[in-house]
C-alpha cells in the first residue's frame, strides 16, 4: 500500500511521492502567541504531529517547520492592554506554547524559526515582489497587488471577481484594489519597529510564512499545513507571494485538518467559547485527550465534550488494564498445557490483522480514527483469549500473549499515545531491591524479583494472620509507586510512575 493524502489544492486523494525519495519536508503554519493556546489550536498542531510520526514511522526523514508568529497586532493589542513591551507578551505565551506542546507529547519541529529573527529575509523578498510588478509602496505601507498574480484563488477555490464585491465593502483608499493585503506595515507609535526601505515598520502575517517555508525547506517543498480556517486568506496568499516572488511552484500538498468545536460551533479567541490545552491537561492525562482527537478523522470537524473526555479515559483505562493482565498472564513461568492451537491461532491472525489495517488505515490520508479501531478490535480479542477458561499457559501462548502486547503498545506510540502506567519491569525503582531486603531477606539485584519476594512476604504474613506485617508491605510498596491487586489467583503489583 502507497500511502494517499487529501491535497486541498486537487480537492482529491493523491498518492504521496516526495520531492527526494526517502526525505519530506514539511511546513505548518504555528501560533501567533499573545494568549495561551486552546484545544481548538491543539488539536491542529496534534493532527500534524501525528502525521510527522506517521511519516517517520514509514521511513521518511522528515524536515518539520513551525513558524512562531511574535509580531502581530493581537500581540501589540495584549501588550497595550497589560502595559508591558510587546516582546514581553511574545516571549512569555511562546515558552507558554512550548510546554503546552511539551506537556501535550508533541514533538519539537526540526525547525522553528520566529517572524523577529527573519526580518532582513523578509524584506527581502518584499524588495523582491516590488521588483517584479508584484508590490507597490504607499506612504510606508508595501502591499501586494493581488490582481498581478494570474493564480489567485487557485487554492481556495475562490473567483477573484467574487472576491472584489465581498471586498469593495470594506475597501480602503489608499490601496490600489480592495483585494491587496499587506507586506510590510509602517510603525505606529510605540509599535515594534524594524528599518526598511520603506521607513521604520513591521511585516505583515502572511509574509512569514512564504520566507521561512523557503529558507528552511527550499522551494517546493512536500507538505504545507495548517487549520482549515487558513485556506483563506493566509494559505492563498502565502502560495501568491511566494510564487509570484520566485516565479516557482511553492508547496505540492497542502493538509487542511478540520476545526474543534463546541455545541457545534468553532472554538476560537474571539466568540469566548475556548478551553485552554493548559487547563485540559491538569484534569486529564495528555494520552487521554490525544486519543479523544484521534478518534476522529484530522479532516473532519470534532465536536468536543468533557463527556467524550470521560469516554477516552475509559476506553485507555480498558488497554492499560490489558496490557498489565497480559504480562500477569505470564508472571508464571509456562506449563506443559494450554490454550487449544485454535484459540492461538486466532490471537496470531488477530495480530498481523491489527498490524495490517493499521497501517491500511493511515495510508488512507491518515485516518486515525481506523487505525486506532484495529488496535481495539485486537485488544477485544486478546482479552477473550485471557477470559476464555485454560487454566494454565504454554510457552507458545507466552510467546502470543507477548505478541499482542508488544503490538499494542507499539502501534499506540506510533500516534504518540502513550499507556499511563509504566508496567514494564525495567522502569521499577531500584528502591524495592532494598525494601524487599529488608522486608523479605531479598539478597538479589533485579527489582521485579525484588517484587516478588515482596508479594511473598506478605502472603506468607497473611496466612499466619501477621496483618500488621503484611500491612508494613503493602505501605511500604505503596510508598515506592505500587498498589496491590489481590486477584483469585494471587496479589500482584501495579506501578504507577507518578506514586
Ligand atoms: P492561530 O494562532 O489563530 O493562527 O491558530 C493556530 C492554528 O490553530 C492554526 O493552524 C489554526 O487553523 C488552528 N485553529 C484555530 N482554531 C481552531 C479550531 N477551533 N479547531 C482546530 N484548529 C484551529
Ligand atoms: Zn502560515
């Protein structure tokens, strides 16, 4: 299976192939940080992590850019409002981004340039856009004259004569055709200023973004990013300065992930209807709100509930807890009997089934919503196998418990999600190994013996009626990270990183 992505320029799947065999590069158009982020702008920067790993996971190099946008008039607005400098209000909100990125289990873009340090770069290419008949100065504003760029629209979809009537509206004078937007804005007073050819002033938003896609990925490059809320006008205009710039195609692919929504309306600044990601993640788990997202296409709208929030919770709780009674299962070392072939059989096909859609699925223009179907519909399975009545297990159901195991959590971690409890032994604390020589005469080095002998303290504890031995035990694992589940076969131990 080639992998197929829905390009907005096409409005049809296409088959990937990028520009250099092996290497992708990518762009995605980042936050403009005056204010915390909020789960409706997560969940576009999550849709285009996933995708990153994704692609990474199916062999590509991928070079990922993210702009910061740190000039802007919603920045320069904050800054007045709280009288500070506006970098300051830039500089707080962008360490804000990146530990709410951090904090989310995105990964950091292999580039992430910001508009204050490309500022020659875009001056550049605005001297660029004037030399070839593309711009045009008034007073010390530069605009674009949109009317020289024979393709404007050509993303969008949209017809420039349409656009003129919505235009003429809220015309301005001084610009040549209402349609023109701007490349470079004359300082106000107290407005962050920066020399040019034109006089002291700033650059426009869009401008950027065509400067640092290039300077980071040359023209052009694989993937162009962003909400679907920035077709227009950013992405359209973006693509017409920089190919009306270098007279060259400017990306192959554009990605569009649909909006968040709240009783369905889009979440954003201005309507008041937002959730902070910050706010979200000290209720809920990163995992839990990433596979919320993911349980629905990136292309179509998600309507966003803390019901659905308490759904995810459940339904990661439900693979946590299989995956922790698969390594119970063989805690014991194996017997001569167990499941029938059968049954194993049909936990093998279970497997390679789950590897197969899953990658079907995101081959499909990346639908996690599929993929992360596969990885339940195996877990279902694999909990039928441990439910079903053998009552011993061989070493080849060892060997397939291991297996549906080892799937789960990998393709799990291919979407960045993560299962909450660490549950693998090598993470135990070494602390137990001296706990349970105190508590059990433990005398070797391996903290998951060290457990053991621990659970058999306190068994032993318990069946001479000692419960205030058994209790120290209990306590003393409790303080370590681990809580005891006693089961009709046993206790066992649960750890948990955070304990
Ligand atoms: P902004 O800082 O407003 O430019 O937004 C940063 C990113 O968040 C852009 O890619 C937007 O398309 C995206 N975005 C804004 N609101 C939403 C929403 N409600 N749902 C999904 N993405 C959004
Ligand atoms: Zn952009």
């Amino acid at each position: 299976m080639t992998l197929r992505l829905y390009n907005t320029m096409s409005r049809t799947k296409e088959e990937f192939t990028p520009r250099e065999a092996g290497n992708v590069s990518m762009y995605v158009c980042g936050p403009t940080v005056y204010n915390h982020i909020h789960i409706g702008n997560a969940r576009t920067f999550l849709s285009f992590d996933v995708i990153r790993r994704y692609l990474e996971h199916s062999g590509y190099d991928v070079a990922f850019v993210q702009n910061i946008t740190d000039v802007d008039d919603k920045i320069i607005k904050a800054a007045n409002e709280a009288g500070v400098p506006a970098a300051d209000i830039a500089a707080r909100y962008a360490d804000a981004f990146l530990k709410a990125m951090a904090d989310l289990g995105v990964r950091r873009p292999t580039a992430q340039p910001r508009a204050t340090e490309t500022i020659p770069e875009m001056i550049a290419m605005v001297e660029r856009l004037i030399g070839r008949g593309h711009a045009y100065v008034v007073d010390s504003d530069v605009y674009f004259s949109v009317r020289s760029f024979p393709g404007y629209g050509k993303l969008s979809g949209h017809d420039i004569d349409e656009l003129e009537v919505g235009a003429r509206v809220a015309a301005d004078e001084r610009k040549e055709d209402p349609l023109d937007f701007a490349l470079w804005k004359a300082a106000k007073p107290g407005e962050p200023h920066w020399p040019s050819p034109w006089g002291e002033g700033r650059p426009g938003w869009h401008i950027e973004c065509s400067v640092m896609s290039e300077k980071e990925l040359g023209l052009p490059f694989d993937i162009h990013g962003g909400g679907s809320d920035l077709v227009f006008p950013h992405h359209e205009n973006e693509l017409a300065q920089s190919e009306a710039a270098t007279g060259e195609s400017f990306a192959r692919y554009w990605l569009h992930g649909g909006m968040l929504n709240i009783n369905a309306e889009k979440m954003s600044k201005s309507l008041g209807n937002f959730t902070l990601l910050k706010d979200v993640l000290t209720s809920y788990p990163a995992p839990v709100l990433r596979l919320l997202m993911l349980q629905t296409h990136y292309r179509s709208p998600l309507d966003f509930s803390t019901e659905r929030l308490d759904e995810a919770t459940v339904a990661l709780g439900r693979v946590a807890t299989l995956v922790r009674n698969l390594r119970w299962a063989r805690s014991e070392p194996p017997a001569d009997s167990g499941a029938p072939d059968s049954q194993r059989e049909a936990l093998a096909s279970a497997i390679d089934d789950a590897r197969a859609k899953f990658t079907a699925e995101m081959d499909d223009d990346f639908n996690t919503a599929g993929a992360l179907a596969a990885v339940f519909e195996l877990a279902r399975t694999a909990n039928s196998f441990l439910a079903s009545s053998q009552q011993t297990l061989s070493a080849a159901d060892h060997a397939i418990l291991a297996g549906a195991e080892t799937t789960v959590i990998e393709l799990l971690s291919v979407l960045g999600v993560t299962l909450q409890e660490q549950t693998t032994t090598g993470d135990y604390p070494r602390e137990v190994i001296a706990v349970a020589a105190e508590l059990a005469g433990y005398d070797g080095d391996d903290t998951s013996l060290a457990v053991d002998a621990l659970l058999a303290a306190r068994a032993a504890a318990r069946s001479e009626r000692n419960w205030a031995a058994a209790d120290i035990v209990r306590d003393e694992l409790a303080r370590i990270g681990f809580a005891i589940e006693d089961t009709p076969t046993g206790a066992r131990v649960v750890y948990r990183q955070e304990g």
